[in-house]
C-alpha cells in the first residue's frame, strides 16, 4: 500500500480548510479532477466571476483513501478516476467500473465513490 498511497490521482480545490469544491446542491462530494486545467475549469463554471479565491492542490490515492474511510465522497471526473480505479480494485475496495460516455449522455460528469457501512 505505501506505494500506491503516494500515487497522484488528481486535484481538489478548496477556499478553506471546511470549505472545499463539492458537487451537489448539499455539497454532497469532493470533486477530483484528473488536471489543474480541468478543475480550473470547473471552478470558473461554479464561480464565473471570481468571488472566492481558491487554491487547487493535487491529492493523492492514500488521502482520498483516508477520506473515504472517514465516510467522505469523492466525485470523480473521467481523467482522475482512471488513475484511483485501479489503485482502488488493488486495496481490496468494491468499486463499480465507470461507464462516462453513458454517465455523460444522462447529463453526469463525476463518478461518485462513497464506503458504505461506515
């Protein structure tokens, strides 16, 4: 494992420590996206004027992995989840192949990935 927890799956962005880039109406998942270029995208699409500043930082397999255990959701973008997929299958977690151009079709950009049982 402490090979695969120092692998870069992506990037957060957050404004501070307890507010973080999230998907959802509630703030539901953390969003990782598989490029600093894609989640600067993503947060001008949120905040088209710029109002809050915040600070994009990449995450790696074994934080996301910690996050999960503590009952966080992370929704993932097609770039980043390629790279936690198989990192995840290899700790032994139980979770789904994405389909994204069938997710993308019904409107869907993120895969979403939460522990259950927590």
């Amino acid at each position: 494992m402490a090979d695969r927890s120092r692998k870069v799956i992506g990037y957060f962005a957050f404004a501070s420590p307890t507010e973080v880039v999230c998907t959802g109406a509630k703030g539901d998942a953390c969003v990782i996206s598989g490029s600093v270029r894609t989640m600067k995208a993503f947060v001008k699409e949120i905040d088209p004027g710029g109002l809050k500043k915040r600070t994009i930082k990449k995450t790696l397999f074994g934080e996301i992995l910690n996050g999960l255990k503590l009952g966080a959701a992370y929704a993932f973008d097609e770039e980043s989840y390629k790279k936690f997929y198989p990192l995840a299958r290899k700790e032994g977690l139980h979770v789904s192949e994405a389909n994204f151009e069938e997710m993308e079709s019904k409107g869907f950009r993120f895969f979403t990935v939460q522990l259950k049982g927590l």
